[in-house]
C-alpha cells in the first residue's frame, strides 16, 4: 500500500484526468475524420469536434474522478 500524501493523490488525479481527456479527443478527431470523408458530416460540425478542451475542463474532469477519493461511504 502506497502512503501519498494529498498533493500527489491531486497530482495523480490531474494526470488520470488529462490521459482520459487527451484519449477522448483522439477519438473524436478519429470519428471526425471517418465521418467527414464518408459525407456525413460538414466541415463545420468537424471544425467542432477538433476543438481542443479547457483547463476548466480538465479541472472538472479531475474533481469528478477525485469525488470517489474523498467519499466516506
């Protein structure tokens, strides 16, 4: 058993956040792609789904996987 203080759980949580956020923009440019060269999408709703996320969102999704962390019960 691992004895991490608060800072690197955090630590740990930004990083498991950001691979989780960078996964799901690898896979949205994925089907972006697929669905553009297959015409079932337009150029703008592609130019969409390259949009790269936010530190708040990033900062969300970390607060998210840590709220299992703090959890009593």
């Amino acid at each position: 058993m691992s004895n991490k203080n608060p800072f690197e759980i955090r630590s740990d949580m930004l990083a498991l956040a950001k691979d989780y956020m960078d996964q799901q923009y690898q896979m949205n440019v994925s089907f972006a792609e697929k669905a553009l060269e297959a015409g079932k999408k337009s150029i703008e709703e592609v130019q969409d789904m390259y949009k790269m996320y936010s530190m708040e969102d990033l900062m969300e999704k970390a607060k998210e996987m840590y709220s299992f962390v703090s959890k009593k019960d």
